[in-house]
C-alpha cells in the first residue's frame, strides 16, 4: 500500500485533501504543527503524525503548504525522503524559483486545478455552487512531471485525480506551461481583469445607478459576452459593441501588455510568489 505524507493537514487546502483522501486506498499520514489547525483536524476524527515518522514512512508527500514557505522549509523535507519517493507540489511557483532542493533519485510533480468550468452542465444545486472544485462540481486538473520516471507520471495523475474529484481531463503539461497558466494567464491577466471590471462595478455605483440594478446588468452581461468570445453562441457582437471594444482597448491596456508571458516576467513573478 501506498503510504502518502500531507503536509499543511490542517490548512486550507489541506483540509480539502484530507476530506477527499482519509477513506481512500492509500495508507494517510497528515502533518500539521500549528495547535488550532490540529484541532479542526481532531474534529475530523483524523490523527496527526509527527513529521519524521510520516516522512520517514512516505511514498509520496503531497505539499498543501504557501508558497512563500517552501523555499524555507523544502529542505528539511525532502532531506529524509527514500529514493524513489514523490514530492507533490500544487501550484509551479516554488518549483520554477528553484524552490526544491536537488535530489535526482525521486520525483517531483506538480498538478493544479483547473476549477469548475463558467460553461458547465451541473444540475446540482450544491455542485452549481461548488465554485472552487473538489467537492460536488467537476474540474478539469493540470499536471506536469518535473523530474523522474514516466511511472510516477501516472501514480501522481491518479493521487491528483483524487485529491480534485471529480475530474474530468487531466492534461500533460511542462512546468514551464503551468506557470504560463498559473501565475501569468489566471492572476496576472485574468484575475486583475476581472478586479478592475468589479471596480468599475463600484463606480457605476458611486455615479448613481442603484446597486442590485448594476449587479445584475453587469453579471449577465458577462454572461453572454463569455460565451460569445469563447464560442458558445454563434452570435457575434453587435457592430457598436465591436467599436467600444476597439476604443477602449488603448485607454485600458499599454500596447506591450502582453509582455506578462515573457519568460523573465513569468520568473520574476514566480520569485515574488515564492518570497525568493
């Protein structure tokens, strides 16, 4: 039997993966320093093992820990691992700083979750409402084998498979693609993107459209301006709505914008991330 370390038990997504793994087929060892994050792990009915046993012990050792905390502790982690051993990262950041120590006698994969889908088929409430994944709703996963066996490609899909379930593709990346995905595509882009529509939010509410009002113009419209720019629909914009867009890109964007997917932009940002 497979016996699996998780580091961070108790944190945030730590618990998700205990909640998804405690009655799975692989023998569980959890790891959790911090007093209170034990507690909600004790609630769980789940026992905490000291880290030298559990990584004394371990296959695989999944790290649900923040990024800017890696750097600092992936030595004393990896250290003691037996040859062969897996070290699971979830997010590229730690691993493209050059955040995991060298050891070429084990493998280091990374997987990371795609979330739940805008455009989805979910008739469950509960999974309509599951935003971040791996509770009801089903995601797609994305993985990448930095270093080590084709083998230990599949046995980190199928423990990554389970941690997000349900899944529906996996797809086979290179760690460099991941962080092209994650930070560049997903934060940097989209996710400021999306801060700076919810601002606009708020100013259409300072200058005096009742909220609720604004909300919902603005929530459905996204809808349906997603699915047209994406392929959903086959509706194109409206001619006005194709002149606004070309307007406006020169006032909302610098023209070398995309410059955040250079490869020393990405690097710097994974650096910052990870606290390098």
């Amino acid at each position: 039997m497979t016996t699996i370390a998780l580091l961070g038990a108790g944190g945030k997504m730590g618990l998700r993966i205990t909640d998804r793994m405690r009655d799975s087929e692989y023998a569980m060892r959890y790891i959790e320093i911090d007093p209170e994050r034990q507690g909600r792990l004790h609630e769980r009915g789940v026992t905490v093992t000291p880290q030298d046993e559990a990584l004394a012990d371990a296959d695989v050792v999944i790290m649900a820990l923040p990024d800017a905390l890696i750097g600092r502790l992936a030595p004393a982690i990896v250290a003691p691992l037996k040859p062969c051993a897996t070290v699971i990262c979830l997010d590229p950041a730690a691993p493209m700083a050059g955040q995991l120590p060298p050891r070429n006698d084990i493998t280091y994969f990374i997987t990371h979750p795609c979330h739940p889908p805008v455009f989805n088929d979910e008739i469950d409430l509960e999974a309509r409402h599951d935003y971040f994944g791996a509770i009801k709703a089903r995601q797609h996963i994305v993985c990448a084998l930095m270093q080590g066996p084709e083998e230990a490609y599949e046995q980190g899909v199928a423990i990554a498979r389970l941690m997000f379930a349900p899944v529906m593709n996996a797809h086979r990346i290179t760690t460099e693609q991941m962080a092209i995905l994650e930070p560049a595509l997903a934060e940097t882009l989209a996710a400021t993107c999306i801060t700076i529509i919810r601002e606009g939010l708020d100013e259409a509410i300072r200058r005096g459209v009742p909220p609720e009002a604004a909300r919902d113009f603005l929530l459905g419209h996204i809808n349906i301006e997603l699915a047209i720019v994406f392929g959903q629909v086959s509706s194109p914009f409206s001619d006005g709505a194709i002149k606004a867009i070309e307007q406006a890109k020169s006032v909302l964007f610098q023209p070398d914008w995309k410059r955040i997917f250079e490869p020393e932009a990405i690097q710097q940002s994974v650096n910052d991330i990870s606290g390098v």
